[in-house]
C-alpha cells in the first residue's frame, strides 16, 4: 500500500525529465537550406561546407561553415561562417565574419533569391559582393552538423538567443507535465 504512494510521483519525474529533454534539445531542421551562392578563386576550392539551423520565433539562422584545409600560407584547417538569416520565409539579412568582426548586411546581392558570397583569395574571407571574372561558383552540398566554433548567430544581429526561450520553454513544459501526471495518477490510485 505504501509503496502505491510513491507510484504518482515516480511516474511525473519520468514524464517531466522525457518534456525537458525533448523540448530542450530538438533542433530545428527545415526542409529547405538556403544555400549561399559561393565564389573563390578556381584554384582555391573549400573541400566542406557543414550548416547549422537555430531558431528564434520568426526568425531562422543558417550557419554555414566552409572549410579549406590550409589558412593563407599556414597548413592548418580554415573554417569561414556565413550566416543566413529567415524572416518569415523571407532573406533578413547575411552576416560574415572578416578577422573575427562580424559584418552584417540587410540587403546583400543576390543570385536566384540567394545571397551571394565571395571568398578572398588565399585567406578566405568572406565578402558580400559580387565576385571578380574570373572567379568560379563553388558547388557543395552542405552537411547538417555541429558548427566548429559555437558561435549566437542572434547575437549577432540584436536579437535574443533562443538558449533562454528553450529553456524556459523547457522548464514550462516540463513542470506542467510534472503536475499533471502526477494528479492523474494520484486520482487513479485513490479510485482503485
């Protein structure tokens, strides 16, 4: 008998832990990638492009990260983030990171509704402006995955991370589940 006291709230902790976790850690992954329209020199091709999706309400981050395998005249890994910013379906806005200084543009050139981002030669910096002549298109096909850097993509542009509204989310979620398992269970153990 005494142990069926223990039944109700036993069973809302395990229902409340599965919410805060579910709600916590899915991400939001869209059906459609907004890819931008890359150029680099045609001798100097990244070898990878990985893309990372958050999202905060209305507005939605793409981080992609392209990557070469040597940085200037340095045999080391270069990862170069674009950011693509969603309002409502629509382009809001394209962040690039020169030397560690972000750079935001509401208005970048565009290519078939995508932005358009050039590549430095050598160095690899990423520049909102339509490429040289001789530049060449690069043709990757990102991979969803885990940026190498962490990096608030709404930070970037003013708006606050969506960490706290997960995570309150979360929590919300979590202690309604909590509660209301616990006194449907509570209600079905007193009428059996």
């Amino acid at each position: 008998m005494r142990a069926k006291k223990f039944i109700p709230i036993l069973l809302a902790t395990v229902v409340a832990y599965m919410t805060f976790n579910f709600f916590y850690t899915v991400t939001y992954t869209p059906f459609y990638i907004p890819t931008p329209v890359a150029y680099c020199a045609p001798n100097d091709k990244p070898t990878g492009l990985i893309v990372h999706v958050e999202r905060s309400g209305d507005l939605i981050a793409y981080e992609f990260w392209y990557k070469w395998p040597y940085d200037g005249f340095y045999h080391r890994t270069d990862w170069e983030p674009v950011i693509v910013y969603l309002k409502s379906g629509k382009l809001y806005a394209v962040a690039v990171r020169a030397h560690y200084n972000w750079r935001v543009d509401f208005h970048p050139p565009e290519e078939d509704g995508r932005p358009i981002v050039t590549f430095a030669y050598l160095w690899h910096t990423p520049l909102l402006k339509l490429p040289p002549s001789n530049y060449v298109k690069v043709n990757l096909t990102p991979v969803v995955a885990n940026p190498p850097e962490n990096v608030d993509p709404f930070e970037i542009i003013g708006v606050p991370s969506p960490f706290s509204n997960a995570f309150v989310s979360a929590l919300i979620y979590s202690t309604v589940a909590f509660f209301a398992t616990f006194f449907a269970f509570e209600y079905i153990i007193r009428k059996t």
